[in-house]
C-alpha cells in the first residue's frame, strides 16, 4: 500500500500542479482579447512559439478599431540567461512591458522589501521571480548579465503564483534590446470597451489585420481545455487501476493472514467470543494496514513529486520543499489518504466473513 500511495501521490500531485500552472498563464490576460501571429501556437494566453509582430504598426491598427479600450505591447521570451526553451509550459521566461502597463498585465502584485517597480521604459531595472532570486542568491540591486548586458534588480516578486515566481519581467524597451527583438512584440493585450463582446472584437481585429489571430478568454481556453482534460482522464486511470491491484493484493494478503490463525480463531469461538469479534479483528487490522501504508506512501509520494518537479524544471530540490504543500495540497492527502483505508478495509470484508463463516468442529479437529 506503502508502494501504491507513493505512485498515485507523485502522479496525481504533479498533474494537478501541471495542470494549475498552464491555467495561470491565462490570469495575467484576464478580461482581454490576446493578439498573436497567426501561426503562433498558443498555451492559454501565452505563444510558445511563432512569430513576432510589428510594435507601432499593429497597435495602430487596433486602435483604429471601434470598440477597444487599450493595447498593450508584450514581448515573451521563454528563456532566462543561456537557457532557451520550448515547452508547454516554459520554466524560465522573460516578459517585455511598458512600464506604464504593468498593473494591466500583472494586476496588483507585491513585491518583496525593498523593493520598487522599475520607474521608466529607458531604465536598466528588472524585476526577478521570488524562484528565480532564491536560486541564484538575487536581492535587491543585485546585478546580472543577460546576454552581455547588465541588468539591475529593482524587485523580487512577494507571490505564490508559480508562473510570475520563475520570470523576469522588464521594461518592453529593454526587453527589445536585451533580445534583439527591435520594435517586434509578440502578445497584444486588448482590452475591449464595456459595450463590445470580446466574440466581436475578435472578429473586427481578424478581418482588418490578416497577418494575426486574436482570442478570446473562451477561446483560449478551448484551446488547452481538451488536453487537460485528457491527461486528467489518464491520470484517474492510473489510479484506479493502481487501487484496484492494491485491493487485489491486501485481500489476497488477508486471507492468507485468516487462513494462518484459523486454530486462533476457532479456538475464540469455542470460548464463546461473539463471531462479529473475529469480523471486527481483521477489519481493525487491514485498517492499520491502510493507516500505516498512507501515511508512508504520502511522505515518500510527497518527496517523490518534488523531485520530479526539480528533474523538469532543473530547480533545485531545495526550493521546492518550502512550497511542499501547494505541489502536494493538504486536501489532496488527506482524499489520497481516505481513499488508501477505504480500499484496505474494502479488501478485508471477504477475509474476515470467510472467517466468520468457519467450522469449529473441523479446525479444531485439523489443527489439534
């Protein structure tokens, strides 16, 4: 039971991480259109790859369009020093953003002491993820080199979104230079006038931009939607199919336990021991079982979900452990747990009704 808590906790924990993480990349565009390139291949509302736009150009454009409210140019590079990457979800990233739009784009989020927002578009200042600062000993006014320029830590982000808690995020000028991306974005964040339907404005920028693709809340969604989905399907797969044995083996275990002490159990009978007493010692004793193999497989499970968490990301195993119980949830133990008893007291009925059901007369007279 021990083995099988410990899979079913290091599957399950970092799906459902997986899964949280690819659905926070669509909080940071909440209520707004996103404008890619139309063969960019977009995670929510991030383009993992494809290619850029024109800046002043395609805002223009925009703007011109009845309906919008305001455009904001981002450019996101999923790479962070030497590092350059293309995943499904990114593990290290920079983001380009006016200064002026920051609140837009990343709404209300607190930085560490110290710390400050970088004050404009023509400065140095970043601002680093609490992941990113605690791996490479970051604090404030640390500086770095970033592909041969150097760079200054204004602030380290105070938050437990994991998307935020692994970027860099500067100025979009300086994200322009430092990347070799001059004048180009990637990501426009649209954000509609109160009175026009996101459905519409998608369209009206579709028909007058044709080099784009602009989507929707729903429709970034639908995008991810179904895989999710289906790794969600996997993953209860697996577990069931991991219970299942689990049953399987605590049964046979137990009636071999049974069949071990009939002489034990006759022998209570005969003294007059009420036979729910022998029903009640076997079931008591697969629950134990189950106590036992929970609460082993949570912890060696927990610990394993790290560390495959640190073999993706290349983070250190070190930095996940303070953040232990958001990749493994309490409630998601404790359901674990719950479901590891159930199936060793479920796997126990038979053993104990066969014991039950024992002749006394003819265990007495075999094993006597």
């Amino acid at each position: 039971m021990a083995i099988a808590a410990t899979f079913v906790i290091a599957v399950g924990s970092t799906t459902m991480r997986y899964t949280t993480v690819i659905r926070e990349m669509n909080v940071l565009f909440n209520g707004q259109v996103t404008v890619v390139s139309k063969d960019a291949i977009v995670i929510q509302a991030i383009p993992v790859t494809g290619g850029m736009l024109p800046q002043d150009s395609t805002v223009e454009k925009i703007l011109s369009i009845p309906g919008v409210s305001t455009v904001t140019p981002v450019l996101f590079v999923t790479s962070v020093g030497s590092q350059a990457l293309i995943q499904a979800v990114p593990v290290n990233f920079s983001m380009g953003i006016p200064v002026e739009d920051w609140d837009i784009v990343l709404g209300p989020v607190p930085l560490r002491a110290n710390g400050h927002f970088p004050r404009n578009d023509s400065s140095n200042e970043i601002v680093a993820g609490a992941s990113l600062a605690d791996q490479y000993n970051w604090t404030v006014n640390t500086e770095i080199q970033l592909n041969g320029y150097t760079l200054r830590v204004s602030g380290v982000f105070d938050t437990k979104m994991a998307l935020l808690n692994r970027c860099l995020v500067m100025p979009l000028t300086l994200a322009q230079i430092v990347y070799n991306y001059p004048q180009s974005v990637n990501i426009l964040a649209v954000k509609p006038l109160q009175s026009m339907p996101q459905q519409n404005l998608t369209m009206a920028i579709k028909e007058k931009i044709g080099y784009v693709n602009a989507l929707t809340e729903t429709e970034r969604n639908d995008i991810v939607q179904p895989v999710l989905e289906q790794v969600q399907t996997w993953t209860i797969g697996i577990e069931v199919v991991v219970f299942v044995i689990s049953l399987i083996l605590v049964m046979t275990v137990t009636i071999m336990s049974v069949s071990e002490r009939r002489r034990d159990f006759a022998t209570l009978d005969a003294m007059g021991a009420p036979t729910s007493y022998v029903f009640r010692v076997v079931i008591i004793e697969t629950f134990l079982m189950g106590v036992l193999g929970g609460v082993i497989g949570i912890a060696f499970g927990s610990l394993t979900a790290i560390v495959l968490a640190s073999l993706y990301t290349s983070i250190p195993v070190t930095l996940f452990f303070p953040s232990i119980l958001e990749i493994v949830p309490p409630i998601y133990m404790l359901e674990m747990f719950a479901a590891i008893v159930s199936v060793c007291c479920l796997g126990g009925i038979i053993p104990a009704l066969n014991a039950m059901r024992m002749r006394i007369a003819e265990v007495l007279r075999a094993e006597y």
